[in-house]
C-alpha cells in the first residue's frame, strides 16, 4: 500500500513576533496493490471557526520552540476546527467528520454527517466534551485533556435542533485511572441513570532484590475491581551484573 500525503501552511508567529507558516496535511491518498484507489482523505482547517487554528496567530499569540501562547493565554472562548472530508475515487464526498478543539488543543465537540445524495454533508450526530480545566498550567494534571462528561447527540434536520440522548461522567484518579463511571439515558428529555461502575487503585510496592535472584516473571496484585483482585504479569528484563 502507498500513502501520499500533499501539505499546505498554516500561518503562526513565533517567540520573536515573525509570520511563518507551519506544515499541515491538506490531502492523504492511499493506493493499495497493482494502483487501486482504496481512499483519499482532504483536510481544511479553521473553516467553521472564523480560520482560527492550532497556532493562535488570528488571535495573536506566538509560539516558540518551548512555549506556547494559546494555551497559556487561558482563552476558554477561543476554538478551532479540523475538517475530514473522505472522497472515492472520482472525487464525490463519502464522508464528513469535523472536530472543534479548545485553547488546551482537547477536543470539544466532533460532528459526524450524513452525506445526502446531492453529495452535500448534513448534520447528523454531535460528541460533546467537558473537562475540568485548571488555569495554573503548574497546577494540572496528567488529567487534563480527559474529559469528565461526555454527551451523545442526533440532529433533527426537520427541526434543525439537536436532541441529546446519551450522557457519561467518569471520574480520574491522579494517575490517569478511571475510579468510576456513571451513564444516564438524555432521551426523554429527563436525565434517566442508566448503569455505573467503580473501580479502586490499589498502589503496590516491591522491594529490591539482587539481579541473581530476579525471576524470569513476578505477578503483583495490581488493583481491585467489584470486589475482586485482578493479577497482572510483570516480564522482568534481563540484567547484567557489573563490576566495579
């Protein structure tokens, strides 16, 4: 298989205020065997969104080699989009996805549509994306671009509103593990709960011993789920002993 990519720019301004443009892919064809045309893949950035982009340069931020100025400006109204656009291979659309994201490059929202036989994409189905945002960038977590409430929705194109019909909120523990997890049912219009889960983190510690006596494999307890001990195997890598 043969993937060819062809790229544009997306304008920025660095640390010391010059314009310049970064790369970003416009287009992704793959081929497979003997030259079938398997997809192609087009890309358009900041569209719905008024050109805003990963860079911040609309608004003015600048970005260097170890800063970033949109996700330190603490801007929680500012958002950019990435649209997918998938083509055969006469060009007509197949599909359409587009992806909003926040000033912490997280993912707020991801629309899927339906595309109609006129060729033309409509809406169709709505993710949404909540996150417990910290300001202090000294402040935040492994956590942060995880999101705490996650709703499904469907568009009424008749009515041209959208209708939520599925809600999650999940919570975190400081290393990323999920601790729990609630679903409620957004279909009536009444949140309805659903179903939830828990689990607990058990933190282990082993003690060092010498690389003559270290097995070829340990099991350790690793963490407790409804009440049981789940056992994860450890592979130990191979040591040498060194002299000195």
């Amino acid at each position: 298989m043969t993937t060819t990519l062809a790229y544009t720019g997306l304008r920025y301004i660095d640390a010391r205020g010059n314009s310049g443009t970064r790369p970003a892919v416009q287009s992704m064809t793959r081929i497979g065997p003997g030259g079938a045309f398997l997809d192609r893949s087009d890309y358009s950035y900041g569209t719905a969104s008024g050109g805003n982009t990963y860079t911040g340069a609309t608004a003015g931020y600048r970005m260097g080699t170890a800063s970033d100025g949109l996700m330190d400006s603490n801007n929680t109204a500012y958002q950019y989009d990435v649209l997918e656009q998938r083509r055969d291979a006469g060009g007509a659309l197949i599909a359409a996805n587009r992806v909003f994201f926040n000033y912490l490059h997280c993912p707020l929202a991801e629309h899927a549509y339906l595309v109609d036989a006129s060729g033309h994409a409509q809406e169709a189905h709505r993710t949404s994306y909540t996150y417990d945002i910290v300001t202090d960038a000294h402040a935040r977590s492994v956590n942060m671009n995880k999101p705490v409430t996650t709703v499904h929705s469907v568009y009424d194109a008749a009515g041209g509103t959208w209708s939520d019909n599925s809600q999650a909120d999940v919570a975190y523990d400081l290393y990323g593990k999920i601790t729990s997890s609630s679903q409620y049912d957004l279909s009536s219009g009444i949140p309805r709960f659903a179903a939830s889960s828990r689990a607990a983190s058990n933190i282990c510690s082993a003690s060092w011993v010498s690389t003559a006596s270290l097995a070829s494999q340990a099991s350790i307890m690793d963490c407790q789920i409804s009440g049981a001990f789940a056992a994860v195997t450890v592979v130990s890598p191979v040591f040498r002993e060194v002299q000195t």
